[in-house]
C-alpha cells in the first residue's frame, strides 16, 4: 500500500517534463520540505522502499537522497535512517521559477447579492467565552465524567445502523426522550414522530425556510431580533419584515394594512435581546393572525430553562390544540455549545415530509452523541444540572445587576425580566455602543452593542451583557473595566 507521501510525489513527478529523472524527483521532494508538505524532523521512506513504491530504479531515489544529504536538506542517523533537517541551509527559501496560473478575479465579484448581503450583516463573533459574553453558559459546570461514562458505555455495544446516515430525523431514543421532558418542561405535548433533530437552531431555520418558502415569501421577525435568524432567512430569498416589540414582545401590525406573512419568528417567553416576556392576550393574537393568514409561527425556545423567579411560562405551542406552531428548543444553552443538537416540534401536517428533506438535504449522523444525551435525559442528569445552573446563573445574575444599580442607577438596568443568560444595560442615544463594545473588547471585556440587533433605522442603545459564564469573582473586575470605557470614574476603596 502507498504512503501519503508517495501518492503526493508521484502527482508532483507527473506534473514535470525533461531533465533526468532522479534531478525531477530531487525537485520534487526539496519543494515538498520547503512548503511544509514533508516536516521538518520527519523520517524519510529507505530508498527501496520508495523506489518500489514509484515505480523507479533505487539508484534513482539514491541520486535524490544524496543531492538532499549534499545541500544539507536531510541528514541520516546510523541505525535510524533519513530525516528531514530542522535548520534548512542558506539560500533554501529563494523563490523556485514555477510556472503557477494566477487567478486575478476579485474575491467579492464571486458571491450572489444574498451572499454579499449576508456578509455585510454577519454578527458571529471571534470570541465566544469571557466577559461579558452574551448567550455563552458555563461549559466549565458541564459533568463531563458523567457524560464520558454514558458514551464509553454506548460504544462497548454499538449496533452498526448508529454507525451511518440518520433517516428518521435524528435518534428515536432522543425523540421519546424529548417527548418525555417536554411535556413535564414546557407543557409541549407531541409524538416521538414531531421531532427533528437538528445541527443548531440556524439548520432548523434554514431548513423550514426552504420547504415552507418560496422566494419574495415574507416573515415577520421581531424588532429587534437575533441576527442569525434573520441571516437564514435572508439567504433563502426570504423577505424579512421587521415587526416592533414593546414590553408584552411582538406587537403585530394592522392586518388591513399589513401583507400577509407567510413565517412569523417570535421568542415569546424571552424575547431575545430585551428580555420581554409575551402576554397570553398577545400570544392568542398571534395564533389567530398565523390562522387568518395561513402561516406558520416559528417559537424559537432558546433558554426558557433558565427562570430565577416567578412560575414557568408555557410554550406557546401548547396553547391550542392543532396550533400553527413550529417549536425550536436547543441544548446549546443549557449544556454547551459545541454539541450542535438542537430539535423541532413540528405539526403531524408537516412532521413526515420535513424528515424526508432533512435527510435529503443533511445527511443527519451524530448518532452515538444523540444516544447518550437521550440517556443523560431519562436518567435524571439534565434536569439535575439544569437545576444546578439554574442557580448559579441566578446569584451571577444578581451580582451583575447589582452593580449596575450601584454604579450608573436604575435607568441603565433595562431588562427586569430575571430570566435567561444576559441582561440589557441601557445607554443614552448619545453614546456610540458600537464603538464603546469595541473598545471594551480590546480590554478584553467582549458586549454586544444592542443598536446591532435592529433593521429599522430606529435604534435604541445599549449593552447585551451576558453574565452566565463569569465567575462571580470575575464580573466586578470586568464590569469596573467597562466604566473605565465609558468613562466613568473607578470607584475609590473604602479605607481599612
């Protein structure tokens, strides 16, 4: 069997024309070492070896060897063999005369005009951890001997139809699973058969925008809203309407004057980023417009786990019988991120046809992943560490709020919804958020500037702070680093 290294000399050793052969192969492998297609301190085939391998005589790959020894490329070592040197000799990184086609076509000519759009709005960060990170939980507080445990034990006894493409949207005992806790969770009632799993919310979405839309469709989204939903959207042609949230959250429009949407996007039990919580009287309207219109209403449930007081809130998919509803929940919130497992509920009108396009469009696996978090479910260990978080995001919570209150009064503290993995910190619409996030971010204190979440021109300002995973000895230390960026002067100790 060919190693890699000769399957690339041999592509090289084709692509070369004239000159004896062993100065060819010589080319060949001082270009490989010098681009680091071959490593420094990496051992070299024998010369026998690699000549059966090529096809060529050993005196040719000898030739070779000893042009490399000579220039000082390769060393040998007496009972170990070749290797390629660390320390390259003088003159070993002038330019070699290759003949390369150029391409000279500008970067930004190649994407579409939704691809340009999406580019220009794109909102993923570079960081993703640290203070004040908005929608990150604590990965750190993930038990992951107990999830280690569950998966060595899956793997012992695998069955191979876990080991290939998922065709029934995602693993049925993450289904029944997911039926089992919903109904306790979040009064969602549906069959193991309703339920895709999906790589992330944005796979869920994109999937629902392509089978339920067809280009120029509309969706209402809420104003403001979170970018990546309305990203998804947008590239799938659809034209996203921005519908403004007051504190009861999506506030429809007159349907006399309104066109019909043919999506409603809504998070009603904790309108991301304000934190407004969706009254009953708004939420029955907004069934009623999704009857009167034919469309669906897509319930994006990111962290409603996450509650430090009052009672639960109810999906809004359980408040009807029959009702129009998409729901997306995620375990990107409340396990971590890097999981990429989130799940729809979907409507029996839909459920069977969905699966088919999400296995022709996907080719869902995970399987064995999906299989131990069905079993971290039944077994007990997500609710427990849910509860667990539930409480330390609460006292981070408070830490936070606290000092805001303290330290800029109570008109800077926006959301008073007590609930989820950030808060809003309100700013005067003189101040630049986006500059100020900026500046914050090069002390490395990392905020999303609200004014970013919305379409419209009219913009509030503010901070999203995300609290969930700073420890609490962290959050005033990088909380009195944000006033420095604003400005604000340090507080003076108290004397001892």
């Amino acid at each position: 069997m060919r190693s890699l290294l000769t399957d690339m000399l041999l592509q090289h050793l084709s692509a070369r024309t004239g000159g004896p052969l062993h100065r060819r192969l010589y080319d060949c492998i001082r270009l490989a070492i010098l681009d680091g297609g071959i490593r420094a301190g990496s051992r070299l085939p024998p010369t026998r070896d690699l000549a059966k391998e090529l096809a060529l005589s050993r005196n040719t790959v000898s030739a070779a060897y000893e042009q490399l020894l000579a220039e000082g490329y390769i060393f040998t070592r007496a009972g170990s063999g070749t290797f390629v040197t660390n320390h390259m000799p003088d003159g070993a990184m002038a330019p070699v005369n290759e003949q390369q086609p150029v391409c000279e076509r500008p970067a930004g000519e190649e994407f579409s005009a939704r691809g340009a759009n999406l580019l220009a709005r794109s909102g993923a960060s570079p960081h993703q951890w640290g203070a004040f990170m908005p929608g990150v939980p604590d990965v750190s507080g993930f038990p992951h001997g107990l999830w280690r445990r569950i998966h060595s034990r899956l793997i012992r006894r695998i069955k191979p139809d876990y080991l290939t493409y998922s065709r029934m949207g995602g693993s049925p005992e993450l289904q029944q699973a997911l039926v089992d806790y919903l109904r306790v969770a979040r009064s969602v009632n549906c069959s193991a058969q309703q339920i895709i799993i999906t790589e992330g919310t944005h796979q869920a979405v994109d999937l629902l925008a392509k089978m339920l839309c067809n280009p120029g469709d509309r969706a209402w989204i809420e104003e403001p809203s979170y970018w990546g939903m309305r990203n998804v959207l947008t590239i799938n042609g659809v034209d996203v309407q921005p519908v403004p949230v007051d504190d009861q959250g999506l506030n429809p429009p007159d349907t006399a004057v309104a066109a019909s949407p043919r999506l409603i996007c809504v998070t009603p039990s904790h309108q991301y980023p304000t934190g407004a919580v969706m009254s009953l009287q708004r939420r029955k309207r907004l069934l009623a417009l999704a009857q009167e219109h034919n469309a669906w209403v897509i319930e994006d449930d990111y962290d409603s786990e996450f509650r430090f007081s009052g009672n639960p809130i109810p999906a809004l998919q359980s408040l009807a019988p029959q009702a129009p509803v998409i729901y997306i929940g995620t375990f990107s919130k409340t396990l971590y991120p890097g999981l990429r497992i989130s799940y729809m509920v979907l409507p029996p009108a839909l459920a069977q046809e969905m699966r088919v396009a999400h296995a022709e469009l996907y080719r869902g696996g995970h399987w064995i992943t999906q299989l131990a978090l069905a079993q971290f479910i039944a077994e007990g260990h997500y609710a427990s560490h849910i509860r667990r978080m539930r409480l330390l995001y609460g006292k981070r919570r408070a830490v936070l709020s606290r000092l805001i209150l303290q330290h800029l009064g109570a008109d800077a503290l926006r959301d008073d919804s007590n609930a989820g993995l950030h808060l809003v910190m309100s700013l005067p619409d003189d101040v630049d958020d986006v500059k100020l996030s900026q500046a914050a971010g090069r002390q490395g204190v990392y905020v999303r500037p609200l004014s970013t979440y919305y379409l419209g021109p009219s913009r509030k300002k503010g901070l999203l702070l995300g609290y969930a995973c700073v420890d609490e000895e962290r959050i005033e230390s990088a909380f009195m680093t944000l006033l420095g960026c604003m400005g604000q002067p340090a507080p003076v100790a108290p004397p001892r």
